[in-house]
C-alpha cells in the first residue's frame, strides 16, 4: 500500500483513497521553499517506516483547489486523514510533531520503536533531522513560509505594473492560450474564448522572477491571475464564478473591454460609442426618450433644445447597459444626460441649463 511518497495529481484521486478509509498524508510543499524540501525528506522516510499508510506530495501552487480546500495559506503543511475524514494539520517545519501525527492516525512504525519525539531519528536519520531543526532555527515565525515570500523591488513592481496594464484585459497563465501548461489556466482561457473578449497573456513559467513577484504583487498565491485595466479581477475560481452568473459580462461592459461580432471581426466598443455619438450633428444620451424622459435631468435638457428649436438625436442609455458604462468612461463625464455636438461632448445638465440661461445654446450648437 505504501512504503514510498507520490504526487497527488486531482482532488477526485484523494476523494477516491479517501473512500478507501486508509491512513492519509499530505504534505502540502513549494519548490522554492527550503523548509518543504528539507520536511520532505522527513515525510519520506516516514513513508518508508508506515507503510500502511498512503503518503501524498502536493506542490501547492501547482493545485490551488486542493490547497483551498484545506485552507493552505503556509508551507510545510501537512493534513492527516483517518477513516476518510481529515482529523489533524501541521504547520511549519517541525518533524517531531510531523512522527507524532503520522505515528496516531497510521498506527505502529516497522522500526523497532515508534516514532516518538526522541526516536525520531529512526524515521528520519540524524543528518536529515540536524538539518531540517537548523533550519527551523532559521525561521523562526511559526516555522513556516507564506505561499509567496517575494517582495518586489521598485524596478521589479515598475515591470509588473507595465505588464498588467499591457493590454486591457490580461491574463497570466501557465503556458499560452493555444497550449495552456495547467488545467485551470486552460478553463480561464476557455471562458475568455467564450466571452468573445481580446486578451493579453504572459506565461509565468517562462519567468521566475515575474512568477513570484507578481503573488506579492496582486497578493494573490496562485496562477492563472486574470487582469483587467491592471486591477486583478481574480484567479480560476473567481472567474468560473462570475462568467457563470454573467458578472465576468457585465465587468467587461463596464471597463469597455473589446468584444468579438462572432464573424471573425473585432468590434470595439469606443467604435460603436464613436459611431452612436456622431449618428446626429447635436446627439443626446439620456434616460427615457425626449417624449417620456424618465429623469428630471434628461426632462429639462429635452425642454431647453426644443425651446431653442433644435434638432438632435437622442439615445435611452437605460435601454444598454454596455453603451451607458462605456461612454462614461469614454467621454470621462460619469453621469447622464450628456449632450454632444458634431461628436464633441458639451456636457451635462448643469452646463447646458447654464448656456440656455445665458442665451448662448442655439449659438453653441451652430458654431
């Protein structure tokens, strides 16, 4: 049954031995943590000495749904299972307690004594254990790193910015959208592809030193990391999350993302915007229409245009979401009504009620 150390692969292959109801090991471990590589020869003499038991490597970050599920926020981390269940944790590098543990839910060692605290070199060898307690010493809080350590310096977080604002949308993944390296990052590009957006997208396999500054950077641990205007929207569970319920569509529309006409064709939003805002010489985005306007805004600019005998075009923004986010954007003015004229923004309601007080709107939408 045991006897030797695998790398679990999937959530269902643990769900499956779960079932099993044999003693369970995982050691949840970074590549750049010296502490997890030391502990995990410990885990793996322990292997040897419990062979009853099934003992299981995870590489955190390589498996971010089986790390959240046990709430792995550190490395070394170790959970235990017994009958199915998970009924203890460790943190940190400790290898007494690690042989305490494995010694309660796995039962007896094969080694002539169990593995208590003081006969832990029998499960690990004295080298192993001088070693892993020398660098304990050296790490002293709670014995145990954070999923990500980095902390950029000044050129490193001027690159990462320029990155994440490198295109609108952007996203970082393992691999690149034509052969993602992950199954997470692949779902990601998967949901992107169905949104119809254009996206940026940096592998972060191909640079460690972007890969691990950019945790500490967007305080994020996992990959992929999905960007939008340089703020993070989230990793691969909060984007599955929020394109299933149509947020992902709706944050797309607000930030005036490019969508794709399903024809092969990019069509861009500030060019529909362009194409609405010039449809008339004297163009107005208001709520309702100018013969049921449904704010009092839009009602008093309907009735200072048409004092002034003007002609113009009109747009119920309540009828489009994507319209009424992205010109707010677009023109920089967050509220409605605005008026346009031969497709320059005159303003809202405060400025035009000034220019038709003062006389001056007629002659400003002639010039």
């Amino acid at each position: 049954m045991g006897g030797a150390v695998k790398d679990l692969t999937s959530k269902s292959e643990l769900d499956n031995l779960r079932q099993s109801g044999a003693p369970i090991v995982l050691h949840f471990w970074a590549s750049w943590c010296d502490a997890s590589k030391q502990m995990d020869q410990v885990f793996s003499h322990l292997a040897t000495d419990f062979p009853r038991a099934h003992f299981f490597r995870v590489e955190a970050e390589e498996h971010p749904e089986i790390s959240e599920a046990y709430s792995v926020a550190a490395v070394p981390y170790f959970v235990f299972f017994k009958d199915g269940k998970a009924v203890d944790t460790l943190e940190g590098a400790d290898p007494s307690s690690l042989a305490n543990k494995v010694s309660k839910v796995a039962g007896s060692s094969t080694s002539a004594e169990p593995a208590a605290p003081a006969s832990l070199g029998l499960a690990a060898g004295p080298t192993i254990l001088e070693t892993v307690k020398e660098n304990a010493k050296a790490t002293p809080q709670d014995r145990a790193q954070p999923v990500s350590t980095t902390t950029p310096t000044d050129a490193l977080k001027t690159r990462l910015e320029k990155l994440t604002t490198s295109h609108p949308l952007m996203l970082f993944m393992k691999g690149s959208p034509e052969e993602p390296r992950c199954g997470f990052s692949r779902k990601v590009v998967d949901i992107l592809k169905e949104e119809k957006v254009d996206f940026g997208s940096f592998d972060i396999l191909s640079d460690n030193e972007v890969r691990e500054g950019l945790k500490k950077f967007s305080n994020w641990p996992t990959f992929p990391q999905l960007y939008c205007k340089g703020e993070l929207l989230g990793g691969a569970d909060i984007t599955i999350a929020m394109h299933e319920s149509g947020e992902l569509k709706e944050a797309f529309i607000e930030q005036g993302i490019t969508t794709n006409d399903g024809e092969g064709g990019i069509v861009s939003l500030e060019d529909r915007l362009k194409t609405l805002i010039n449809s008339e010489k004297v163009m107005l985005f208001m709520k309702g229409s100018p013969d049921e306007p449904k704010c009092g805004f839009s009602s008093k600019v309907v009735k200072a245009l048409r004092a002034e005998d003007v002609s113009f075009g009109s747009f119920d923004i309540l009828s489009d979401e994507e319209v009424r986010q992205g010109i707010k954007n677009f023109s920089n003015w967050p509220t409605f009504p605005q008026l346009y004229y031969k497709g320059e923004l005159i303003g809202g309601c405060d400025i035009i009620m000034e220019l038709s007080d003062g006389g001056d709107l007629k002659a400003t939408l002639s010039e």
